[in-house]
C-alpha cells in the first residue's frame, strides 16, 4: 500500500487468471491454497488450512521454469470467512528467494 514514503514493494503485484497453474500452490504437505495475488517476493493466499505467523512453509509453485519448490515465511494470517462447515484463512507468504513469472499469467 502506498505510504508518505511511496510503494515500498520489491516488485509489482499481479492477480493470476483463474484457469492458469499460478491461481493455486501447494504446501509441501500437500494442502492446496488459491493464490489472491502474487509477486517474484511473495503471495497472498487463501484456503482451509491455519498458517502460524512467523513459522516457515515451503510451497509449490508452477512458474516460467516449471514446478519449483520455494520456501516461505508467513507474515500474517487471519480468518476471513466462517460458515458452520468450514473456516477459511487468508495469509501471507514471503518468498524466500525470487520466483520468475510470466505477466502474461496475470488477469488484465
């Protein structure tokens, strides 16, 4: 979010479109995440799964150079919908090194 200091962002963000392999990623442990918006730095994501702040999680992402498996700090993660079958949390990851993707990925 832009600051009196300006965008601090390492790179620009991008929304994946929905039918593309970069929509969704997948905890090592096998859980998969729909993927908000993402950048070469970072992700937020979205799914069923609790992400403990602080802690390491290492994802699968398909990006320019295939299925790379990436590790990630969560930084946050909060609920953001609760139904009585299902609660849903939203979170996000920092990349550990950077990630090349495509901008044709993204939806315009």
């Amino acid at each position: 979010m832009p600051t009196e200091h300006g965008d601090r962002r390492r790179a620009a963000r991008m929304v994946p479109d929905p039918m593309h392999s970069l929509s969704r990623v997948r905890l090592r442990a096998g859980r998969e995440l729909m993927v908000i918006d993402l950048s070469a730095f970072g992700a937020l994501v979205e799914g069923t799964t609790r992400l403990l702040p602080g802690t390491n999680v290492d994802v699968h992402i398909t990006g320019v150079q295939g299925r790379v498996l990436v590790r990630a700090r969560v930084t946050r993660c909060a609920v953001c919908a609760l139904t009585p079958d299902v609660v849903r949390y939203r979170g996000a990851l920092a990349f550990a090194s950077e990630v090349e993707l495509s901008p044709t990925d993204a939806r315009a």
